[in-house]
C-alpha cells in the first residue's frame, strides 16, 4: 500500500580508505528504511558526494560538494581509519570541512574511528598524524565511537543511529516542521498515515528479543534483569524465564545485544544491587510504558 514519507538525507563523509564501511553505513540505512519507515512515516537517504556530485566548473571542487550536496543534509555520519584526506585550500581535508560546515549547520554529525590493525607499510604517517589531530578537535565537539570490523561497526551504528532520530533536537524540528508542512497543503489523512507517538515509533525500533525480555521482566513483580557471568557461561534471566543457552557463546549473543538495546533506549537501568560479575538491571517508568504497549497490542 503507497504511503508517504519524510525524507532524511545523510551525509556519508569518509576519505578514500574506508570503501567497506562507507556501504556498510548505506546498508544499515537501506534496512532502517525496510523495517521502520512505514511505521514512522520516515525514510533516511543514504548521501555522498561518489553518488549526488556531477561536474561542474567555477568553484572549487569542495565548495560544490558543500553546496550541492551537504547543505542538504539533516546527519551526517563519517567514518575514518588510516586517512583524514586531500587539503582543500580551506581545511585539512574535504571531509573534515564537511563534518565542520555540517556541525556549524547546528546538525546532528555521528563519528566513528576503525581501530582496526593496519599495515605500516601501506600508511602515510602525514595523514595519520593529521587524522590524529582532528580525531582531538572531534572529541573536544562531543562524543565519537570506535569500532574494530565492519561487524561492530553496523551494529553500533545501528544501535544509535535510533538515539540520533528519536533525541535529537534539530531531527525532531524536522519532523515538527514537515508535519506542519502537510498539514498545512491539506494532504488527506488516508494518505499520511496516523502520526506515530514516540512509544509505538521506540517499539518498532526494538528486536523480538528485547520485546520477550521486557515483557518477562514487566511480568515479574520484581521488574528485574539478571545478567550473571558464571564459570560454565553466562546467564540472563527476567522473572522466572532464562534467556538463551548458558554455556553456547552465539547464543547468548543476541541476548545480550537484546539488552544492550534496552540499556540504550532508556527502557532499563543498572540496579544498586549488582556487584561484581552479576548485573542486575531495573525496569524503568519507559520501560514499564513499553512493556504495557506490547501487552495491549498483541506483538
């Protein structure tokens, strides 16, 4: 059924030794879109200047890209390794300029550093002391992620790529404004969709297993997750139900995944009860709101 929808576009700014993450990113957004954008009534457009630049004389190359391509753009997320990139006459590279144009912007800019091994033989130390310097300047902004495989990096950006768009104030402005913007050309009900309030938009967001955790510890009167390392393996348990097989590795993995999606969406909180290996986790007011969400609908 046709639906219409916001368009987020984001920026993929990353110098040239990145290839494999920079469609790692495309492909996180490409799946955020099949799984939430019918529910949020929101589709993010994955940007780069390989992709939305065409040529064009008259300015310099970087100052095109910016104004053909970036100005555009409500996120950006960069991604760097080795590399900072190419000088552009007016910063250190054309990334950078992005990332700094685009925070200046007052928008919403996601950095991730590989920390991966690389080989000495293949690195230019220029460019790895100027990405080390810049790495400094990013980390006085705010706050950066790092990550070791493309693995880590897709589920890390997954995980909060959700926090970027339902807690960042100009995202939100965003979606404030282009709701005003249909209201206002009368575009019919039946072809916007009802508007969805932030718990039904967190809950489509969740995995099946951070749903089955919550709801069993929302079951419980005591509201609690128990993550415990043991000698034979790992155990997590909310009220009375033992989540995955304790002592296989890859099945415990996506419990605890599970509850790291919880933990990040304010849904739980770390009990005054853990001490040492055992963790012992809290249902919040939010997580009880979910919690009684799934239970009226059915999920």
């Amino acid at each position: 059924m046709p639906y219409t929808a916001t368009i987020i576009p984001v920026m993929i700014a990353s110098p040239g030794d990145v290839t494999q993450y920079r469609a790692s990113a495309r492909d996180v957004l490409h799946e955020w879109n099949y799984i939430h954008s019918a529910a949020t009534l929101v589709a993010l457009m994955p940007v780069g200047w390989e992709t939305h630049s065409s040529p064009e004389l008259g300015s310099r190359p970087q100052e095109l890209i910016n104004d053909r391509v970036l100005k555009d753009c409500d996120l950006l997320v960069g991604i760097f390794w080795t590399r900072l990139g190419t000088p552009t006459g007016s910063s250190v590279s054309g990334t950078a300029e992005e990332i700094q144009k685009h925070v200046q912007a007052g928008k919403p800019a996601m950095l991730y550093f590989c920390e991966a091994p690389s080989d000495l033989r293949t690195v230019s130390r220029e460019q790895y002391d100027a990405l080390q310097e810049f790495r400094k300047w990013c980390e006085s902004q705010g706050l950066i992620e790092t990550f070791l495989n493309a693995d880590e990096f897709g589920l890390k950006l997954r995980r909060q790529l959700q926090v970027v768009l339902y807690k960042s104030p100009y995202i939100r402005q965003a979606f404030e404004m282009e709701k005003s913007r249909r209201n206002g050309f009368g575009i019919p009900t039946a072809i916007q969709g009802p508007p969805p309030d932030e718990i039904s938009a967190l809950l489509a967001s969740l995995g099946p297993e951070a749903c089955q955790l919550l709801e069993a510890a929302a079951a419980d009167k005591t509201g609690l997750i128990l993550a415990i390392d043991l000698l034979a393996g790992r155990v997590i348990q909310a009220g009375a139900r033992q989540f995955g097989e304790m002592e296989d590795r890859r099945s415990m993995a996506k419990w605890d995944y599970a509850l790291s999606e919880l933990k990040t969406h304010n849904l739980v909180q770390l009990s005054h009860g853990s001490s040492g290996k055992e963790s012992v986790f809290e249902l919040t007011e939010r997580g009880y709101q979910v919690a009684d969400r799934l239970a009226t609908s059915g999920t």
